[in-house]
C-alpha cells in the first residue's frame, strides 16, 4: 500500500507542499550553491536541466508510492527555501527515511528544525509511522545537532557507508520512534 498523499503540512514559519515544476527556480539558488550541496549525494547544480532531471527523479519515486519530495516554502516571503524527503517507505516495518536541505541564507534561523519536527509529527500521525531513521555524515556537526534537537537517538556509526562525489565516508545513523515523542508545546 502506497503512502498516504501530503496535500501540506503547516508549521509557524512554514509550508511544506510536494515538488513541483513551478519550485525549479527557487530551488535552484538551493542546490546550485556548493555549500549547501555539501553533504548530499547529488552534484551541486549548475544548469536548469539539473533541476529537471532531479525533478524527474523525485517524481518518479513519488509515483513509486514509497517517497514524499516536499518544499519548504516560507510563509513570510513564499520563497522555497529549502526540501525535505520522506523516502523508503517500508509498510510492513512502517519505517522512513528523511533527508532535508535548506538554502544558505536560512541557516541557523531553526527554519529546518520546525520543519523537520513538523513533518516527523505528521509522518507518525497521519501515514502511520512508527520508525523515522536518518543517515548523516559525522562532519555534518549541524545536521547531527539538529536530529538530536528534534528527539533523534544517535543509534551508531556505519564506516565507509557511502560513497558520493568521489569521497567514500561514514555515516551517523539517527532514529526516532513514535513512542519516543516528546509532548512538549509548538516547535520554533
């Protein structure tokens, strides 16, 4: 069974909305900045056609039924800042992968902490979810800081688990568990 479709998902600051054509601009001032392509496993973008071809990529895993590419739209100036994967949906084990970018000009602003807070929420409340993981490069000292802000446990480290742009690295792996939800009020 596919996952159930994420129409939005609102946080204070935020909108998160499935990808779509109309993002490539926006997203492009994203993932065409080295910096920010940094940590992820696809080149920095440097033409339009590397959008479109991303976009295609994410469309078809969407279409697969296993995968959720949203945006983050900022609900200040509507500009994308920024996206979230929920991807490798596994229904019997109802366990997600996330993955997440966000413009540079947005850092340390706790822009991707709400929405990561934000679509963990819905992810166990509305598709159900009961495992949430997270693989990050351990030099990724921000990513690593946001998981474990957001409620992630540091569950260990896999050594030369990927190799990316030509660097074979380890990997920090990060769960979340339903039951390891922390009721406090809204998320900033």
């Amino acid at each position: 069974m596919p996952l159930a479709p994420i129409e939005s998902i609102e946080t204070p600051r935020l909108t998160l909305l499935p990808v779509g054509p109309q993002h490539l601009d926006d997203l492009f001032a994203v993932n065409g900045d080295e910096q920010v392509t940094r940590f992820v496993p696809y080149p920095t973008w440097t033409t339009p056609q590397d959008g479109q071809d991303w976009l295609t990529r994410m469309s078809a895993l969407a279409q697969a039924g296993n995968t959720h590419q949203l945006v983050l739209r900022h609900n200040g100036d509507g500009k994308v800042v920024g996206t979230l994967l929920l991807f490798k949906f596994d229904e019997a084990s109802r366990r997600i992968e996330l993955g997440y970018v966000l413009g540079r000009a947005y850092w340390g602003q706790g822009l991707m902490r709400e929405a990561v807070a934000a679509a963990c929420d819905h992810a166990f409340e509305a598709l159900g979810v009961r495992r949430i993981e997270a693989e990050v490069n351990p030099t990724n000292t921000a990513s690593c800081r946001l998981l474990a802000d957001v409620g992630f446990v540091h569950e260990g480290r896999m050594r030369q688990r990927w190799t990316a742009k030509g660097v074979t690295y380890d990997t920090n792996l990060y769960g979340l568990l339903a039951t390891d939800r922390p009721t406090a009020g809204p998320r900033a």
